[in-house]
C-alpha cells in the first residue's frame, strides 16, 4: 500500500511541476509584452511632444496661438482667435 503512495505522491509532483512551468512562462510572456507595449506608447508620446514643438516653434511663431492634433498631425494657427494657417506635420 505505502508502494502505490508513494507512486501516487511522485506523479503528483510531476503534474505539479509541469503546471508551475507553464504558468511561469505564460507569467514571463506577459510581463514582456507589457513591457513592449509600454515602451511603443513612451515613444509615440515623445514623437507627439517633438511635433507639436515643431508646430509651435516653427509653424506657429508669428501667431497668438497653436494647436496640435496628435490623430491627424494637423498644426492650426491662431490670430484673433480664428484659424489663419494649417499646416500637417509628418
């Protein structure tokens, strides 16, 4: 009886195993995925800060006010509180 226990308890251990392995490299998977997609996100807001830099500075330097669309790269100018130039910057 103990012999079929013990075979029992070995098996056991096995699964167990084998589980934990395959829960460790789900868990490993997607702490890197993560990781990735923070890092795409990081480098689309900097590219988004860069640009609308660019249309403040070198657009929009003569008008009283800019604004920058971040889904359409579209640089408007503002004097007198109306659009007097557009611009999209890639």
């Amino acid at each position: 009886m103990s012999s079929d226990c013990i075979m029992v308890t070995e098996k056991l251990w096995k699964v167990a195993s084998i589980i934990l392995f395959v829960i460790l490299i789900l868990e490993t998977s997607f702490i890197v995925l993560v990781f990735y997609w923070g890092y795409q996100e990081i480098e689309i807001e900097e590219k988004n800060i860069i640009l609308e830099n660019k249309c403040a500075i070198n657009v929009c330097a003569d008008y009283d006010a800019y604004w920058y669309d971040t889904e359409t790269h579209l640089c408007d100018c503002y004097k007198d509180g109306e659009i007097v130039y557009e611009e999209v910057i890639e």
